[in-house]
C-alpha cells in the first residue's frame, strides 16, 4: 500500500507538472456535446429524440463514457512513455511492489477521469441537461462510472505495456474513441441500418450508456444494468490480468 501510494503521488504530479490532459480529457467531450447540442441537436431531437425531453438529455452519458475513453488514451500513452523512456525497466530492479507501479497509473488515471466527467456534467448543465436521478441512482451511475474506469484503464495500462513505441498505443485510442459512434451514445440503434444495428445492439459500450442514461433520467434500467456491469467486470479482469503478464515478463525476452 505504501509503494502504491508512492506511485499514486508520482502520477499526481505529473498531471500537476502536466494539467494538459486533464485539459483535453474535459475540452474534447464539452466541444462534442457543444457540436451535437448546438448545432446537429435540433434535427436530431426532431427525428429521433426521446420523447418529451431533450437531446441533451440523450447524449450526455454518451458524452461521459467518451470522457473515459480519452482518459484512458492518455494513460495508455503515459504508461507507454514510461515504458520507452526506461523508469519502468528501473522500477522492476527496485525493492518495490511490481503491482504498485501499475496501480498508481490505475488509481490516478481514475481520480483523473472521474473529475472530468463532473466537470462534464457541470458543462451539460449549462447546456441544458437536466438529470432526474434520486440519490440511490447517482450513486449507481457514480458506481458504474468508476468500474467502467477502471475497466478501461486497466486495458490502457496493459496497451501501454505492450507497444513497442508511443505511435503502435494508436489503434487502441482510435477504438475507444470510435465505439461509442457505433453505439447508442448519439442515436437509438434502431434508426441504424441493419448490419450497424446489430453491431451497436452487441458491443459492450451500448449497455454501458443505456443504463447510464436509464440511471440519469430515472427510466426502468432493466437487465441491460448486469450486462453492463458484466461487460465492466470482464473487460477490468482482462486488463488486470494482461497487464500483470506483461509487466512480469522479462523486457529482454
């Protein structure tokens, strides 16, 4: 716990010395929801919004989970620098925790994430979204948030680790912040067309933001919530477990 915490304060003041990516964690998702708010969601709330609300109300968890998404690009990116640049061929001969090192990028690309997405949500206010959650749902969205975090960012961590040089974390940042395109953050899968649809009805980021959105606006969350968390809890297992590999494993081999 104490290398951790170590490892945890190291994370913290890069970010400090660094505040760029907290930065465009939180610009990027606010110029998406300006874009799709101000001027695409007129159109969109006429042709498919839900009915008697608002697009904002719609898209906002969409918004959310693409904050994760570029929250955990940029991890992948910070691991992999630290992977390129040496510190983490020299923190494996150190007489420290191996899994402390992966969990101070963990535990504060989540703090990181988690503060976007309330200044996020401070934004979409502004912009008009107005949330009916009780308590009980703000506590499962924060909930939820957390674990889809973690799940993400264990993967970026495991990315990082494996990439031969900052360039190769591309593809994985391209998928994070593509997916939720295909998926339920911006329209119903049914007004896609029929292979889209079924693309957007089976990818883990569609459960993820209908139950985001059924906790916000205090609709029925249904099974889609256990799929949701099913698709969190495997996705952090498969990170957690890649990234314990990889970092074990012999450099030179």
């Amino acid at each position: 716990m104490s290398d951790a915490l170590t490892m945890l304060r190291r994370n913290v003041r890069h970010t400090q010395r660094n505040p760029t990516t907290l930065v465009m964690t939180i610009a990027l998702p606010v110029f998406l929801l300006l874009v799709f708010v101000g001027v695409f969601g007129g159109a969109l709330n006429a042709g498919f919004g839900p009915p008697g609300g608002d697009y904002i109300d719609y898209l906002v968890p969409g918004i959310l989970l693409m904050t994760v998404g570029y929250g955990a690009g940029q991890t992948a990116i910070a691991v992999n620098r630290d992977v390129t640049t040496g510190i983490i061929s020299r923190f494996r001969t150190m007489a420290i925790s191996r899994a402390a090192v992966l969990t101070g990028h963990v535990v504060g690309s989540t703090i990181r994430t988690l503060i976007s997405a309330v200044l996020v949500v401070g934004a979409a206010m502004l912009f008009g979204f107005r949330p009916d959650a009780d308590p009980a749902r703000w506590l499962g969205t924060i909930g939820l948030m957390t674990l889809v975090t973690l799940a993400l960012t264990w993967l970026a961590v495991a990315v990082g680790l494996s990439a031969r040089t900052p360039e190769a974390v591309g593809p994985f940042i391209f998928v994070v912040q593509l997916l939720p395109f295909l998926s339920s953050a911006f329209v119903p899968p049914d007004s896609m067309s029929a292979a889209i649809r079924w693309f957007a009805t089976h990818e883990p980021f569609t459960p993820i933001i209908d139950t985001l959105r059924g906790l916000l606006l205090g609709t029925p969350v249904e099974h889609g919530g256990i799929v949701a968390i099913a698709w969190s809890v495997g996705l952090a297992l498969a990170g957690y477990l890649w990234a314990r590999a990889l970092f074990r494993r012999d450099p030179a081999a």
